[in-house]
C-alpha cells in the first residue's frame, strides 16, 4: 500500500520541474551573445526610439530579408542597427535569425559560379540588391537572390562576417 503523502510530493515535484523548465525557456532565448546577425522577417517593420510601444517610430522598415545587426537585448525588444548605420528597437518576433547580406559599395558586384575572380560570371548585382547569405570561406560567400546562386567577394556584403 502507498503512502499517501508520496503521491502528491510526487506531482509536486513534477510540477515544479515543469514550471522551472518553462519559465527558464525564455530567459535562454535572451542569453544569445550580442551583437549578432539577423534579417527582418515582417512586411513593416517600425523602429522605435525605445523599447516599448509607447516610444515613437523613427523608421519603417519595408524590406523583408534585409540583414540587421542586434547589438541590444532587452525582453521582447531588440536594439538593431541597419546597414546604413541607424539604430533603434523592434520588436524581436518580427526579426528571422536566417542570415542575409546586402550589396554594398557604388557599383555592381559580380556574382560568380565559385569563390574566385577567375570563375565565370553569373550576373552583376546592384547596389543595396539583398540574398540569403550561405558559408563564407577565404573573402567569398554563397548568397542567393531569389534563387539566383553565386558566389560574391565578401567585402561586397553587409551581413556577412563577425558582427
């Protein structure tokens, strides 16, 4: 015959398990190192001057894909800053941890079918054109635009690198 007692020490238990294992879930999700990189993942994105709602937009953001630097963490809002060297706070569910790179400098960057100049030209990429970024390795990265793949001098990529 059971112990009476043992039972609800049991589910006890079992339910501080539970909550400890919850409630720590989302403090792990904020323990990621700043800066790091990240794209925007909405349609619209407003940046803030604060961390809160109550703060008044400074930007919109209407480009989902572009690559951001998350240089702040604080609960549900991140400290971003944008290619163009802004920064101020989104709301972190609307950014995408997928890397992404945009084209940077005043001329078209050649993509090539590998990581070398002598590889064949596969198209010339605008200025501010943004992909998904791939591996890096040896100054070339992988990114893809629109499923267009190739290979661009990593110099050429905001996004791409240590943030």
């Amino acid at each position: 015959m059971r112990n009476p007692v043992e039972k609800p020490s049991l589910v006890a238990a079992a339910a501080i398990c539970i909550a400890v294992l919850f409630s720590s879930a989302p403090a792990r999700a904020q323990d990621r190192d700043v800066p790091y990189w990240a794209t925007i993942r909405s349609d619209k994105l407003n940046m803030r001057v604060g961390p809160s709602r109550e703060y008044p937009v400074e930007w919109v953001y209407s480009r989902p894909g572009l690559p951001i630097k998350v240089v702040r963490v604080v609960e549900g809002w991140r400290m971003i800053e944008d290619p163009d060297g802004e920064q101020g706070w989104v709301v972190a569910r609307l950014l995408d941890p997928e890397r992404g790179a945009i084209v940077i400098g005043d001329e078209v960057t050649p993509m090539r079918d590998g990581p070398s100049d002598a590889a064949a030209l596969k198209w010339n990429l605008e200025p501010g054109v943004i992909g998904t970024l791939g591996p890096c390795d040896e100054g070339w990265c992988r990114l893809d635009v629109e499923g267009h793949r190739g290979f661009v001098r990593q110099a050429r990529l905001w996004g791409a690198g240590e943030p």
